[in-house]
C-alpha cells in the first residue's frame, strides 16, 4: 500500500463508541506523514525511469519575504531545476517529455501529495469541528493550535496543506488589523531535531542503527525470499551487484522508488516486475524489521531514537492538565504576559520514520506493511466528564481568554527563553501524591490512520477505561489486590507495575538527549541479547 485509502467518515454509532459521553476531549497531538512524493534519490535510470519528474507545479508559485525600502513585500518567482549535462555543462532538468517546468527535485511534495495532504486536512476538520464540535467552526488566531514541522520541506508543505483545509479561508475570521494573523510554525534545525529519528546527528542512535540493519541482513540476505527480489529486479541491479538489504540501491532504497512510482503517473513507471505483489509485501516486511526492530527490543534504541518526541507530547497533556503554558502555549505565544490562549490542538508534519517509531516504541505497530503516504497517528487526551475545567474556554469560542494576574502569580507564566515550570517532565514515580492526583481520572488514546491502536501495558487493570483497552490512563488508577496480584504475575515481562501512558513513556524519555547521543560510544552496538519489551 503506498497512497492511504482514507476510510469514510465515522457513523454516529462509531462516534458514540469512539468518544464516550462520560469522558471529554482534551487535547489532540496530530502527527502526520508527509503525501506522495518523488524518490529522494535518482535510481533505475537503466530502466528508463526519469530521473526528474513533472509533478510539482507549485515551483510555478514561490514567494518570498524581500525587503522595500523599510518594509517587506513579497517577490513572486518560479523555479527551475539545473543539472549536469554529459559534458558536466550545466543544462536545465527536464521532465520524460521535455518539460522544464513543474520538475521536482529529489523529495519533493508532489502536486498529488499536496491534494492527499489538503483532503487529511478536510477529513480533520470534519470530525473534530463539524461532527464533535470540539474545535471552533471560525478561528480569528490559530494561537490555540501547535503547529511544528521537521526541516525538510515536504514535511513543512504538508504540514501548511493540512492546517489549509482544516481551516480554509473562509473560516479565518481578520482581526483587529483587518487580517488573520500568521500563524507560528514551529522548526528546528537539524542537530536539535527529534521529530523524526534523528541518526545524522546521534552517534550513538546510528550506531544502533546499523546493528539492527546488520542483523536482518545476516536473517535474510540467503533466504529464498531475497532470491526470489533478485529474480524480480537483479537485471536492473549494477553490474556485479545483488539485491541485499545493504546493496547499493540498498532495499529500503528500492522500495522507496518503487512506492514513489506506484503513486505517481505511467510516465514515471518501472518495469512491471517491480510491482509484484509478493515482492512487494517481501520488501516492505524486511524493511519493518531492519528499520523498526530496535523500538520493540531496545530501550536505548526507543530512547534516542523517538523518546525525545514521546517526552514532548507527553509533557504537553501534562501542561494541559496543570493548564499551564507548556501545554505548547510557551513556544506559540508572542510575548511573554500576552492573552492565554490554552492549547486544543496540534498538527506536526513529519515522516514515516516517526509514526512507525511511535508506534513501536508503544508495543503497537504489529504489522508489515510500511506506512503509506499521507498517513497520521492522532494522540487524543480525555478526562472524565465530572471533572470541573471552569477555567476551560468554550470550544466555540475564537477569542483568546485573558492572562489574569492570578494565574501568572500561580506560576502558569513563563517568560521568554525559559521553559515553564510543571510535572510534565518529571519520572511518575517521582510524583507526590498530589502531583498524580492532579492526573487521575485523564485517558490517552492513539488512532493510527482512524483505527484506534492498544499499547500492551494499557490492557492491564487499572491503566485502561473499564470496557475499552485502548483507553489507557495518563497514570495508573488504584487497583484491587487481585489485580495487583495480576500485575506481579506479569513483572518479568515488564520490570515494572508502572504500565499507565506517562510512566510506559517516562521509560525511555531521555533526560538529556544531546548527551546521551554521546554517551556509550567505547560500548559494543548489537541487536543481541536481552529484549526490553516496548510498551510497558
């Protein structure tokens, strides 16, 4: 599967199941993959495949900030792309029938990306403002929403697509300067970025890496199933070389060509063998494994790989809970002491890497098919409807609530530069007991591509709403003695009767990410001995 078949809006017997009427939403963290694109890398030309494809007709459209003067004004331009020519000349990039216009570079959001990312955007808004009501039909300020890409552009562009159609224009109220104000986009740059696992800039996370890479290499280079990938494609493999997991096109890379085609148009098509359907389901389910293997093993692995993001999202519902500003309030608002505006709702454009490794390092991605374009996991935090939230603004209302001196003498206020204060970071079995108090009676629930998903340790008493195992508590809520007897059976398994969200999470949330990157370098890197399960 490469372009996500969206699935058809929720009935209302499946809203009244999905999102019961004695828990009330909270919070949603969204983490979307990026839409169809073109491969990152230039592969199979000896098959005839262009190396450039014309399917991005937005380089026809760029803008840019330039300033006039002692303003800024916007200079519109079109792009074309240049490359080597058989001389090393330069010569402009051309499409499969001579287009020089439209052609995308290695990457690139395609145009039909941007349609599947907008129609996500749609699908988002449908549930969440027209069927729950739990956002505002008109906003005049996405200051309650977090928005964060990674680096790479088609993650932002996705990212700009989905927010576009979860709130188009005509439901962007002006405001006092007769304009929707910007909205604020979250970026890093790439040596702090942990939205996607980030091997370029953690040493010891690539290392690891390529243990893991190195074991499913040993498992299936001399299998009958590589064999039958050589039979497919080895004519169009380099002179000498097989298909391997680590050949050069490695498999992860032929896949990458392959799906990228699939979602595209026939002129940009590899020969028919490449869309085998066992060859397909053989290369995406030796990709799982070389890539995702380490989340479910190793705890080091989850940590440096995708904790970092975990401890965030965590760390958010927690401000949500404490309705202080880490709530991602901190990093939206313009000033410090400026109106509050809580934080409902969050849109982060990424990669496949990501939701794939969220969903391990949770003990919930048991499948073999890589995550198809345009695919997204929402993280949706409940509390129980009794639960007096008076300080709560009206989901239907689009103007920010003031910051009262009150709360800023509570501490809810931070100044710029510095993190707010709050729990969200702290171990749970560090918490007080009015610390988890403060806690009890929240529920977290991940859907992955509108299926609700069940983390493991979730299913054990105590740490789910009673009735549905994929609503699993932020902490874990007193339990019987025979259900602490359950727990106990079960401690070889998970080193731990801390099963509840928070705590599975707290697990592998690195304390500090850039020194434990470089930590362990002089030990030895394998994906050999004792299995740290994920998801407890």
């Amino acid at each position: 599967m490469t372009t996500l078949p969206p699935r058809a809006p929720y009935t209302a017997e499946e809203l009244q199941k999905l999102y019961p009427k004695d828990l009330e939403l909270q919070l949603v963290q969204v983490l979307l993959r990026h839409g169809e694109r073109t491969p990152v890398s230039a592969r199979f030309q000896n098959t005839g495949l262009p190396a450039f494809w014309p399917y991005c007709s937005a380089v026809r459209e760029l803008k840019s900030a330039v300033l006039d003067k002692s303003h800024y004004t916007t200079f519109e331009w079109k792009r074309r792309l240049e490359t080597f020519g058989r001389n090393d000349e330069p010569v402009v990039a051309v499409g499969p029938k001579g287009q020089m216009d439209d052609v995308c570079d290695m990457g690139s959001l395609t145009d039909k990306g941007r349609q599947t990312t907008y129609q996500l955007g749609e699908r988002l808004r449908r549930l969440y403002v027209d069927q729950l009501g739990f956002m505002p039909e008109k906003i005049n300020s996405a200051d309650f929403i977090y928005l964060r890409a990674t680096p790479i552009p088609r993650a932002l562009e996705s990212l700009q697509q989905t927010f576009s159609a979860f709130y188009p224009a005509s439901a962007r109220e002006p405001g006092p300067d007769g304009r929707f104000p910007n909205p604020t986009i979250l970026t890093r740059s790439p040596s702090d970025e942990t939205l996607f696992p980030n091997d370029g800039n953690c040493r010891r996370f690539a290392a690891l890496s390529r243990a893991f890479a190195h074991r499913t290499a040993e498992r299936w280079n001399k299998t009958d199933e590589m064999e039958y990938l050589n039979h497919l494609y080895g004519k169009w493999m380099p002179e000498g070389s097989r298909v391997a997991v680590g050949s050069r096109p490695r498999l992860s890379g032929i896949m990458d060509t392959i799906n990228s085609t699939l979602a595209h148009g026939p002129e940009t098509r590899l020969p028919k063998e490449f869309y085998d359907v066992k060859g397909k389901k053989i290369v995406e389910k030796i990709g799982v494994e070389e890539w995702y293997s380490g989340y479910k093993e190793s705890r080091e692995y989850r940590m440096l790989g995708i904790g970092s993001l975990m401890g965030d999202i965590v760390a958010r519902m927690v401000g949500s809970v404490e309705k202080s500003t880490a709530d991602g309030e901190y990093e939206v608002m313009k000033t410090a002491g400026q109106n509050r505006t809580h934080i409902r709702f969050g849109l982060s454009g990424c990669h496949d890497t990501t939701l794939a490794a969220v969903l391990s390092s949770l003990g919930a991605f048991d499948r073999e098919e890589w995550p198809p374009f345009t695919s997204h996991i929402a993280i949706e935090m409940f509390r129980k409807a009794k639960i007096d939230r008076t300080l709560e603004p009206s989901p239907k209302s689009t103007i920010p609530a003031k910051r009262s001196w009150w709360a800023g003498l509570l501490g809810t206020t931070s100044t710029n530069g510095t993190p707010p204060a709050g729990i969200g970071r702290k171990k749970t079995e560090e918490l007080t007991p009015d610390e988890k108090n403060k806690l009890d009676g929240y529920y977290v629930r991940l859907r992955y591509n509108d299926e609700p998903v069940t983390v493991p340790g979730c299913r054990i008493p105590g740490n789910h709403l009673e009735g549905d195992e994929s609503f699993c508590t932020l902490v874990s809520e007193p339990v019987s003695t025979c259900c602490r007897a359950f727990r106990r059976s079960r401690s070889d398994k998970t080193n731990s009767v801390q099963s509840a969200f928070k705590a599975i999470v707290d697990k592998y949330t690195p304390t500090n990410w850039k020194e434990q990157c470089r930590a362990n370098l002089d030990r030895p890197a394998t994906a050999t001995g004792i299995v740290e399960p994920a998801g407890y």
